[in-house]
C-alpha cells in the first residue's frame, strides 16, 4: 500500500474546501502572511526551493515536511505538478502531520 495515500486524500479535500494554496509565489506569499499551517515540499524540488522554504517556515514558525514528488503533489491537488503546498486549515494539517509523521 502506498503509505502516502490517507495524505493524498487530505491533500484532495482540503483542495475541495479551498484550503490549499500551491505554487513556489503563492504558498511563500501565505507564509509571510501566517495564513500557513503546514508546508508540503517535494522531495524531487530543487536543493534551492527546499532550501529556501525550510528557511522561511523555520524562520515564521511554520512546520513543514517533504514528501511525495512534484508529479504526486500537483496529482493530489487536482493541478499540475507541484514543488509546493501550503494547508490554510490548523485542523487538517495536524492530521496530515500525524499521518507523515506518527511518532510527532
């Protein structure tokens, strides 16, 4: 099974319910303005781009986890690929942290 599946789903309903921000421009945008409560980077992104959002969300509090690659986070969100997303909803990204990460 693909251990990234429950995570694809939230990623599928947070879409739906408009609290999916994606794009490098966009999510680091949400970012500054502390509208981001999880950080999703792909693991195919640039050193550069992982670089730079770790340094941003470690800098304005934001946790962040990499995961899945560019084609498998833009299929997620129904949208092309993806280095980025950020989760607009606290509820939805603790759950999808726990689901990453079930010993945090």
């Amino acid at each position: 099974m693909n251990k990234n599946k429950p995570v694809i789903g939230l990623l599928g309903i947070a879409m739906k319910a408009g609290k999916v921000v994606s794009g490098e421009e966009g999510t680091l945008k949400s970012i500054k303005g502390g509208k981001v409560y999880l950080t999703l980077i792909a693991g195919d992104s640039s050193e550069n781009t992982k670089k730079k959002f770790a340094d941003k969300c470690n800098y304005r509090g934001v946790p962040y986890r990499t995961i899945m690659t560019k084609g498998q986070l833009g299929d997620a969100i129904g949208k092309e690929t993806r280095a980025v997303v950020g989760i607009l909803d606290p509820n939805l990204a603790k759950r999808m942290i726990e689901l990453i990460d079930p010993s945090h």
